[in-house]
C-alpha cells in the first residue's frame, strides 16, 4: 500500500478502498485466524501501533494510522510525515549539490549579497514547488536562505526548508437535521 501511492498518501485512506487479501468478516475469520478491530477494540491506535479497522458499512479493513511509534509531540507521528521529509531531502539535496563551490557575491563583511541569496532561494522554491507543492504533496514549501553567514570565512551557507505537511481527516463530525420548513417566514408577506 505504501509503495503503490504518493509520499502524502495516508495508508487508510478511504479513496484506496479497503486493504486487499484481507477477511471482510472481523474479527474471527473463516481462515481460523483473529484480527485486531481498532473500531471494535480502540487502544492500539492510541498507543501507535499501526492498526486496521472495520468502518462501517463498508466491507474489509483500513488502516486507522500509519504511525511510527514516535513520541507524543513529535512531527514525525505519521509515515507520511516522513516520506514528505525524505522527499524535500531528495530535493534540497539534487538542488545543493550543484551549488557547491560555486561564486557567490559578498558584502564588505564576508556575508552573502542579497540579490544572490534571493536567486538561489528562487530557485530552490521552484525545485521545491516541482517536486511538492505543485503535485499536492504539502501544503506549502519555502526555502531560506540565510544573510549572515560570513562566507569568506567559512565558505559555508545555511539554508531551510520549511514544509507544512497537508492536514488528514481522521474524525468527520456530521449533523444531519430536518428543517422545518412551516416555521419559514418569507420577507415581505
């Protein structure tokens, strides 16, 4: 299921349908084996296992959360987080390599010119842009480029990325209710 969607592709999400090879019948199983319900038995989400679970009326199972196991807090709680992650390093890397010991403008105290800084930072937003944000897999990327570095005296320069991941629905509160259309006052009347 991984392998076969994009980095920003929940495991369980409802347009991948319900997972193959799997009983539509939980949590006993006509192949004699018994299968954890997260929906029938919460915990293990919680805990982050990664879990499957029924949703219904729907047949089968679904992932509830492709979770790492990473502590409370983290940014990393998701294999998507990750795999969006490793993306913008593939990136940053591919773009960056082929900056190294390449000229750079200075000013009088070693840092880099704006006006260079904000080109390679255009470029980097447009690598990021190609390969995230114009295909949906985050919800913005930006790259910047650090102005006080002093370059003649390190030849080095600090960049960020700074990603926001896309947001996921994993809880729909819905309200279904009648309207009582008796009690409608028409302006006017």
């Amino acid at each position: 299921r991984d392998s076969a969607n994009t980095p920003a592709t929940k495991w369980g999400a409802g347009q991948l349908g319900a997972l193959g090879n799997m009983p539509n019948s939980p949590p006993t199983t006509p192949d004699g084996m018994i299968y954890h319900d997260e929906y029938v038995n919460p915990g293990l989400d919680a805990a982050r296992f990664i879990t499957a679970m029924s949703r219904t009326p729907k047949p089968g199972f679904y992932i509830s959360n492709d979770n790492l196991m990473a502590p409370a807090g983290s940014d990393f709680n998701w294999f998507v987080h990750g795999h969006v992650i490793d993306a913008a390093c593939l990136i940053g890397t591919n773009f960056f390599v082929t900056q190294l010991a390449n000229a750079v403008r200075v000013n009088a105290n070693g840092n880099i010119l704006p006006i260079d800084a904000t080109d390679i930072q255009s470029r980097a937003n447009q690598a990021l842009a190609n390969g995230l944000t114009n295909s949906g897999q985050v919800s913005s990327a930006t790259c910047v480029v650090s102005l006080t570095d002093n370059i003649l005296q390190t030849a080095t320069l600090t960049v960020t990325f700074k990603i926001q991941p896309l947001g996921y629905l994993n809880t729909i509160n819905l309200t279904i209710t009648f309207v009582n259309v008796a009690a409608i006052v028409v302006a006017g009347t």
